[in-house]
C-alpha cells in the first residue's frame, strides 16, 4: 500500500515541477499547484488534460 502512496507522491512533485517550469503567469502556476496539493490523484490528470495547452 505505501508503495501506492510513493507513486503518487512522486507523480505530485513531477507535476509540481512542469508547472513551476511551464510559462504561465505566476497566479495560474499558483492555483495549479494547490490543485494538485490538495487533489492528489485527480490534480496531475486536470493538469496534463486541461492546464498543458
């Protein structure tokens, strides 16, 4: 089970990390960042579906 809990750690810092890096404004990579904190599994999958454009 922690090895699940691993795995989407990992997915949360890789996603927090394109978003940091990405080009957007500073209030869109904020509100990104706190998707993804406080929506582990759903955050990433918004992020790369919606955000990434």
């Amino acid at each position: 089970m922690s090895l699940i809990y691993l795995a989407i750690l990992a997915l949360d810092i890789v996603t927090i990390m394109d978003v940091l890096k990405s080009i957007k404004d500073s209030e869109k990579k904020i509100l990104w960042i706190i998707v993804v904190i406080f929506l582990p599994l759903l955050g990433p999958v918004l992020y790369y579906v919606l955000g990434k454009k």
